[in-house]
C-alpha cells in the first residue's frame, strides 16, 4: 500500500522501500524476458555471424558486468545479515535474485 503522505505531499518526496524493491526491479525484468523470444527469433533471421567489438561494446560489457557482480553482492550481504539475525522481508532476497539472473 502505498504512502501518500510520503511518495507526494512532502518536501522530499520518495517511494516507498517496498514499491522500490518490487516494482522498479520486476518492471524491467519481466519486459527483458517479454521481448527475449521476439529478439531472439530476429538475430536468428539476421545472423551476420559475428559481433564488432568496438570500444563502446567492451565499455558495456565491463559496465555491465560490474552492475552484475554488485546485483549478487547485494543478495549475499542480505543472506549475511539474516545470518546474524537481522529480519529481512523477502522481497530483499527475491528482488536481486531476479535481477541476477536477468541480467
């Protein structure tokens, strides 16, 4: 449930941890593997055979790849703090799990 008092009428307005947690992660997950197939089915109509590896493609790979290793280091740090006992709602294990594996 959303806040009002919080996400609009404030000087400083902000979703909620929950809303950020959930929407703003599983919105562009479930969109990628919407359009995975379709995608999919046009670079095996369009096959060049290979892919250029201009400076602007390794930047994004490394990128990329950076955003990936931070996605599961924030997974296992929230496994961690359950380890010593910390409460944590399951959308904090779930969200990275999910972006993780889309990624």
């Amino acid at each position: 449930v959303m806040d009002w008092n919080v996400t609009w009428h404030t000087s400083n307005p902000d979703f909620t941890k929950c809303f950020q947690n959930t929407a703003l992660v599983w919105v562009p997950c479930l969109y990628l593997w919407a359009c995975f197939p379709f995608y999919f089915l046009y670079l095996s109509r369009h096959d060049r055979g290979y892919i250029q590896m201009t400076h602007l493609n390794k930047t994004k790979t490394a990128l990329g790849l950076l955003l990936w290793i931070v996605c599961w280091t924030d997974l296992f740090y929230s496994f961690w703090e359950r380890s010593q006992g910390a409460f944590l709602a399951p959308v904090l294990l779930v969200s990275p799990t999910l972006l993780g594996v889309t990624m």
